[in-house]
C-alpha cells in the first residue's frame, strides 16, 4: 500500500503527481491520500475524494506501537470493526542477523549481568527504544533469556511470527 501523506493533508500539487506516478509505475497497489483524514471532515475537496477509503485513518480507536499478547488484536477487532483499518499499528521486529551486523558495530559483544543483552546505546539508536521495552520483554518471557546475538534473534523472529499471525487470520 502507497500513503501519499501521513499526519497531515497531502496538498494537491503533489498529490495529483504522486498519484500519476504509482498508476503508470506501479498500478497494482492500493493507495490512500493521507492518513491523517478524519471520516467525520466534510470539507473534503473533490480531487482528494477519488481515493479516500473509509475507515482508513489515524484517529480514534486503539494503537499499537509495541508488542502486544496475539489476542489483543482479537479483542480490538471485535469491539471497534474498523480496527483493522488503523493504519498506525504493529510491532517491534528483528532484521536479520546479517543486516543487524551492517549497523551495529559491536554486535555479538557480551553485556554485563546489569545491562540487558544484547541492548545498548547503538541499538537504542536504531530503534530499540520505548516502544521496543514490550518485545524484548516477550522474547525474555516466552522464549527464555537469550544465549548470543544469534539466538536472540531467533526468539525474536519467531515473536514476531507470533504477532503478525493474528492480522493475516482476520
């Protein structure tokens, strides 16, 4: 899926070029305008109507940023059924092994009993921060505590698995 904009109105200029562009490139995929439009706004100008799905924003309803047990997104779907449309929601993941070790300069390097292992300020820089809390939490808990990089990133993989599941079954 394309967004042409997100948080914020896309203007028209723009839009109307971007649009051109994923038909004649690539006119297989869906696409939405921004995801900062509200179903409620009515002074929705006509160009920007042409593509505008209802139910596809940000607003309302709840949002994950971080790891969350399968069946919250069970329990979210069945009490909002537009849930499944909020287009700011997901989880913490793992890449590679391969691609970790490409940014992360001391990988594999053994953390002290007080630090958690593998984490440090270069992983805190790539994106383990707050929202990243729950998913190392997960993998700790589910999975055990990790041995090396390597099975570290294993656990990850399998909970990540374990949290998109639940969107390619609704």
């Amino acid at each position: 899926m394309y967004m042409a904009m997100n948080e914020a109105d896309t203007r028209e200029q723009v839009y109307r070029m971007w649009r051109r562009h994923i038909i004649e490139l690539d006119g297989t995929r869906f696409w939405i305008p921004s995801g900062y439009f509200p179903d409620s706004r009515k002074d929705v100008p006509e160009w920007f109507k042409q593509d505008l799905p209802t139910g596809m924003n940000d607003f309302g309803g709840n949002k994950s940023y971080s790891w969350k047990e399968p069946v919250t997104y069970f329990e979210w779907v069945r009490n909002d059924r537009t849930w499944m449309f909020k287009i700011e929601s997901g989880s913490a993941s793992l890449p590679p092994i391969s691609s970790l070790a490409k940014f992360l300069p001391d990988l594999g390097t053994r953390r002290t009993k007080d630090t958690l292992f593998p984490l440090n300020e270069y992983w805190a820089h790539h994106g383990a921060n707050s929202y990243y809390k729950d998913y190392d939490s997960a993998i700790r808990r589910l999975h055990g505590e990790p041995t090396s990089v390597a099975d570290y990133c294993w656990k990850g993989h399998l909970l990540t698995a374990d949290s998109t599941a639940p969107f390619t079954r609704l």
